[in-house]
C-alpha cells in the first residue's frame, strides 16, 4: 500500500475528532465531507454558523453526521473555555473578560477544545497566517511535558514513477525554527524520528545534513552539524543517527560508499535534519514542485496536543491529507498516555 493511503486507512480505524478553526472555507468544507464520507475522523467546524451552512449549500453538500458546527459567540462551553485560556493567560494580564472575547476567534476557540480535552486536534491556516496558528497553539495547547522545543517538519510522500526511491520520508525542520543551533538541532531530530514513526511505523534512519559530509569542508556551520550529531547520539542511543552528510550522501547508496562508506545509514536514510530554516524550506519546495514529491506540512512537534498549520494556497486534499496526519497524531500520543485523548 502507497504511504498516503496508508496514512488515510490508518487513520479510519479509530475516528478522532477533529477541529477545523475555519469553517466556512469553501476548501475545508470540501475536506471536511471527503474526510467525513471515508470515516477518517469526525470533525468539528469552527465559525459564524450561517457562514458555515451558508458554505456547505454553496457546494451542494449535505452535513453529514459526523460533522459538527461551533459557533464561538454562541457556543455553550464559551464558558468554560474562556476559564481556560484565563488561567494560562493570566500571567500576561488577560483578565477573564478578555479571556471571554479571545475566545470568540476561531483559531483561539478551536485550541481551547483541544487543550480542554473535548477533541483531540486542531488544524488552521488556509487562511490565517502561520505565526497566528503556531502562536496560538502555544499559547493555548501548550508544549508537551517532555519537550524542550516545538518544531516542525513536512512528511514527504515519493510515489511518482520516476523517483529512484518510494515511500515516506520526513524533512526538519522546514517551516518553524529558523536558525537552531546545535542542541537545538538534536532535539528536531528526536522528536523527527518519532513523527516518522508515529506516521508510518516505520523505523527511523535519521541524517544530519550539511554541505560537508565527514570533514570534506570546514566551517562553523558544518562544526554546528558535527556537534548537534553528537549531541543526538548521545541523547537518543537507540536510534540510528550519522551526520556530518551531504544530501546525497545520505540517500543514495552509491554516494554513500564513495563519500562515507564506513556511514551505518549506507544512503538509506528517511529523517533529514536541516541545519537551519532557509535550507529545509528549499529543500522541501524543490522536491514537491521539481521532483513531484507529495509535501504535507508544516506538521508540528512538541505540543501537548496535535495542532497543525495549512498553507494559504492549499487545496481541500491538503486538508483531508492534514486530517488523516493530525488523527494519526492523536492516535499515537494516546497510546504513549491515555490521559491525552478526548
């Protein structure tokens, strides 16, 4: 089975529910009903409630069950959500009127549902900015307990026919931490690997990339690399972890054997760690737009609870392929701790 239907099956057996912070989005209703139709979560639409049915009659859609519709303004646990966001708020002067009005934004209301366990993630951007939806995230989900650092990473899917190689693969970080340094680096990795098995199953053969592969150059971004590699090693023993490496070095095999042949990866690695922002981002673009790879992401790492960004330009499969990610989330973050799930 191809890894994106995989991820879509994957996530049809448990049926998490899902909240959509920008309902009326004519994209994220047309996602909403594909993800509702093939059972892969339920979903909760957040809005003004006639913009929502009035999206839903424009696309000739029916509510399926399944599908529910918040209205901030209206909503019975107004309430208490605003006591929530008061109470992680507090401390930088938002007094429990304010708490009542934040919670009447789409994006702040759906981070409170997850946040007070009534779903179990949170999707936004399509048509907010990034920095809205990541900030809220943190302000109101929170980083997990056992995370130093909340990141990102884009889950690349290689399935066209010309691709020298199949499968999923993760690229970190690529739309969040712009320049870590090299602890930084090494916690990326950890949590990358982790996604890449939280996602697939699959076990993680995580790279750390550089322009230099084993002192083939010298300058204190390679050093970053080098020292960031030792600090992984040294954090997460189990894992396979190899760096300084070029690119190809770490995905080509016949590369591999002649510029790191002693490399326990041999070129077979699925988890790339940047060694910053500009990188990551580039280097996802071009394999989404040059090499065809499918790009899904930014997916973010380190909450206390699945909460994930859109692009602006993406399309309603964007979306149902962010649904299907973000339940798979939920799914393994429960079974890490049940207390976790809705």
């Amino acid at each position: 089975m191809k890894p994106l239907e995989m991820l879509l099956v994957n996530a049809a057996k448990s049926e998490r529910l899902i909240v959509l912070s920008e309902g009326a989005d004519p994209r994220v209703v047309e996602a909403a009903v594909q993800a509702r139709a093939r059972k892969i979560a339920r979903l909760i639409l957040v809005g003004p409630r006639a913009e929502v049915e009035s999206a839903f009659a424009r696309a000739g859609n029916e509510i399926l069950p399944g599908i529910e519709i918040h209205d901030p303004v209206d909503s019975p646990l107004r309430d208490e959500l605003a006591a929530l966001y008061h109470e992680k708020r507090k401390r930088k002067g938002v007094t429990p009127e304010l708490a009542r009005e934040a919670v009447c934004d789409p994006h702040v209301y759906a981070a409170a549902l997850v946040a007070a366990g009534h779903a179990d993630g949170t999707i936004g951007g399509a048509v907010a900015p990034t920095a809205d939806i990541v900030r809220t995230a943190i302000q109101v989900i929170g980083p997990h307990k056992d995370a130093n650092l909340v990141s990102s990473f884009f889950l690349m899917l290689f399935c066209a026919s010309h691709h020298s190689k199949k499968g999923a693969h993760v690229f970190a970080d690529s739309g969040l931490v712009i320049d870590p340094d090299a602890t930084e680096m090494a916690l990326i990795a950890g949590a990358s690997a982790q996604s890449l098995t939280d996602l697939t199953g699959e076990t993680p053969r995580v790279a750390m990339l550089s322009f230099s592969t084993r002192g083939s150059a010298s300058h204190a971004s390679v050093s970053k690399v080098v020292e960031a590699t030792a600090r992984a090693k040294a954090a997460y023993p189990n894992l396979l972890i190899d760096g300084e490496l070029q690119f190809d070095a770490a995905f080509e095999p016949g590369v591999a054997s002649a510029k790191a042949a002693d490399s326990p990866l041999k070129g077979e690695a699925n988890v790339f760690i940047f060694p910053n922002l500009e990188s990551g981002n580039i280097a996802y673009k071009i394999a989404q737009r040059v090499g065809g790879a499918v790009a899904i992401g930014p997916i973010l790492q380190g909450l206390a609870k699945p909460a994930n960004d859109l692009s602006r330009g993406c399309s309603s499969e964007d979306i149902l392929h962010m649904i299907a990610v973000t339940a798979a989330q939920a799914d393994a973050a429960q079974q890490r701790d049940p207390e976790t799930t809705a």
